[in-house]
C-alpha cells in the first residue's frame, strides 16, 4: 500500500520523460509487450507489463501505463472554430458521427513508466478480484493494527516535504503549524495543464496520525484548518469554488501518515468511491458528535486478492 519517496521520485521523473536508473536513452527502448494488465474504457486508461533494453541491452520488465488526458477547453474551441476535417461515420436525422483526428497538442497521452518492474508492481495494476470488508473495532486491534505496525511502510517521502527536501517548488500553500499546519500539493497523477481533473493532497504536519482510526476531538483544529485553508487555497490558485471540489480521505490510506485528497466534482479520481472516501466534512461532523467515533465504528472497505491484509483477514477467519 505504502508507496516510498524512491518509488515517487522515479514515476514522477518517468512521467515527465527523465531517465533513471538502468533505462537506456529511450525508457521504451526495445519495447515488447508480455500482456495487457488492464484496460480501463471508462478511465480512458491501458496497464500494460513489457520488456524493454537497458543500457547494457538487457531485457528489463517495465509497467507501463498509457491515459487520455482531459481536453483543454480554450484549445479545443480553436480547434472546431477552424472547421477541422471530419470523416463521416453516420448520419440520421438530426445526428452526425464523425471521426475528427486533432493536432498533437489535443491528443496528449500521458505515459507512466516504471522500470525495471518488480513483481509486487506487476501485480499492484493487474485486473483481481476484489473483496469488501467490515472492519470492526476489534478487527483493527487484532488484525489491521498489528498489521500496519509490522510493515515497513516508509513514508520518508512525506517527510522530505514538510520538511522543504523534496518538491518544495510545488508547494500551493503551507500552514506552518507544527501541530495543526499542513501543506497542500499537487498530486503526481495531475498534470496541472487543466483543472478538470484537479487533484491535490493536503499532508499534515504532525507525525503520529496514520489514519482515520487515529482521529478524535483532539485533531479537529487541524481538520477544520485543511478543510478551510485548502478550499481558500484552491480557489486563490485556481478559480475553483468549494462546492466543485471534493475533499475527502483514503481508507484504507496508500501510506500511512494522514493527508487529504482534493479533487475536482467532475473528475472521477482513483478511490473516490464509497468503498473508500470518506469525505472530510462528514469527518468532521461525525467527530464532533462522538469524539471517538472513528475508534469504535465499523469501516467498510476493498481489499484485492494479492494484498497481505486480506490474507491477514482470511487467517483469522472474518473473510
């Protein structure tokens, strides 16, 4: 689940076209492809694991990930205002299908490289089934605690952050506040060329707090702070008003230091749905109404088939 500073670093890196580690000038030198991992129509997303030639022209497995871009709004207005060349595909009545191909600019996709690929990566974007649990109060402390402090989760990365290390040019706003401050960032999935799929992540200052299990009445000054100022923040950078964004929190997180996901309405971000977001308003309110709700009520989430926690939940018997 945790995703380390190294692992960060490199995808951000591949994203924009570096080189690292043992890939040769061209991350796709060589490229064969060994199997789709998953195809996403919805997502307008394709996982695929391949092989490509390292520097010393030896096969390397590598994950690579190919997604659509939103269409910029300025850019395509332009595009249509031009009468570009249409094929026609159908026409019936007031209906017409056409086939428009656009300029580079508009037909951007966004590919991710990761390589070389372990299998834990290879395995992180194939299509498996998945199975939803009912974490108890009980369940976290005799299975999911126990769990999460065995792991050597390394959230290094987020450290290096709040700590100015790392990325410290991306910063959109800072609370200080060692206690109740926190930074907000851009997400490495958003490009920033366009707020329809905005996506940041407030990361709070204070250590210690890895979940929303760990939530009470003590942290509520630091949730209302990344709650107003985030939604402040946003607006003052991007035009975005509050009631077209989405705050919310993972559970289960991708690593475990508490931060909140900021996305655009619209934008159907990974892990916005019920099974997982819990949005941080309801946060709030359902703290302020039990000081230790979090501690005692059941969590519902998806676990997928190769995740050790699922195992964990399958040995003693709750799955």
């Amino acid at each position: 689940m945790a995703q380390t500073g190294e692992k960060r670093k490199r995808e951000t890196e591949e994203e924009n076209g570096a080189e690292g580690g043992t890939i040769a000038a061209h991350p796709l030198s060589g490229f064969e492809l060994k199997s789709v991992l998953r195809d996403s129509a919805r997502e307008k997303t394709i996982f695929l694991h391949g092989q490509v030639t390292n520097v010393s022209q030896v096969p390397e497995d590598a994950v690579v990930i190919l997604e659509k871009i939103p269409f910029q709004a300025d850019a395509v207005f332009n595009l249509l205002k031009n009468e570009p060349k249409l094929k026609l595909q159908l026409k019936n009545d007031i209906y017409g299908v056409y086939h428009l191909s656009p300029p580079p600019e508009l037909n951007e996709i966004k590919t991710t490289v990761i390589c070389p690929a372990t299998e834990k990566h290879i395995k992180k974007y194939l299509q498996q089934e998945i199975y939803l649990i009912n974490e108890t109060e009980e369940d976290y402390k005799a299975i999911t605690l126990p769990f999460i402090e065995t792991q050597s989760f390394s959230v290094q990365w987020v450290y290096n952050i709040l700590e100015k290390k790392a990325e410290s040019d991306r910063i959109v706003y800072e609370n200080p506040d060692s206690v109740n401050g926190f930074v907000l960032i851009p997400d490495f999935k958003w490009n920033q060329k366009q707020v329809e799929d905005l996506y940041l992540i407030g990361i709070c200052h204070q250590r210690g707090i890895r979940s929303l299990r760990d939530l009470t009445s003590d942290h509520l000054t630091l949730l209302k702070n990344i709650f107003q100022e985030g939604k402040e923040a946003i607006l003052k950078r991007y035009g975005i008003h509050e009631n077209k964004l989405r705050i919310y929190l993972h559970y289960q997180p991708s690593y475990y230091h508490l931060h909140v996901h900021f996305t655009a309405l619209g934008h159907e971000a990974p892990g916005c749905s019920v099974e997982r977001a819990h949005l941080l308003s309801d946060v709030i309110q359902n703290i302020e109404s039990n000081p230790n709700y979090y501690q005692t009520r059941t969590l519902t989430y998806v676990l997928r088939e190769d995740e050790v926690l699922l195992k964990k939940f399958r040995e003693s018997g709750m799955c």
